[in-house]
C-alpha cells in the first residue's frame, strides 16, 4: 500500500489539533454540557482521522505516528 505523505502529515496534524483542542478544552472556562459535547466532538474527529490514516498506511504504521503526533502536543 502506497500512502500519500501529504494525507498522511494532514491526518497526524488533525490528530494532534483534535487532541490539543480537547486538552485545552478541560482547562477552559467551559462547563457541563457544553464542555463534554465539545470534548466529545473532539475525539470524534480524532477517530475519524485515525480510521482514515490507517486506510493510508495500515494499523502497525499507523499508531506510531499517532502517539508522534499526541505527545508532540502534550502539555509539559
């Protein structure tokens, strides 16, 4: 399977926007509800991403680059 590297970097970038979006949104002043949609709606495009960069490069090639691309956004 030959993946296209430009896909591949735009799914990895989503990963990680998707996943700092959520992290960020457990700091912010959002509450209840309105917090838990936006946090769910958040890993719902992660997955999303992550079932399409796996159509790319396959499971095993796959998880590396996610966790690449989730500690690349890790707060310190």
């Amino acid at each position: 399977m030959t993946a296209n590297k430009s896909e591949v970097a735009r799914l990895t970038a989503q990963i990680a926007a998707e996943y700092e979006a959520g992290v960020q949104a457990l700091r912010g002043p959002m509450s209840g509800n309105a917090r838990h949609d936006f946090i769910v709606a958040k890993m719902e495009g992660m997955e999303r991403a992550r079932v399409a960069l796996v159509a790319q490069v396959g499971e095993e090639n796959a998880m590396p680059l996610i966790i690449e691309a989730i500690e690349s956004k890790k707060p310190s």
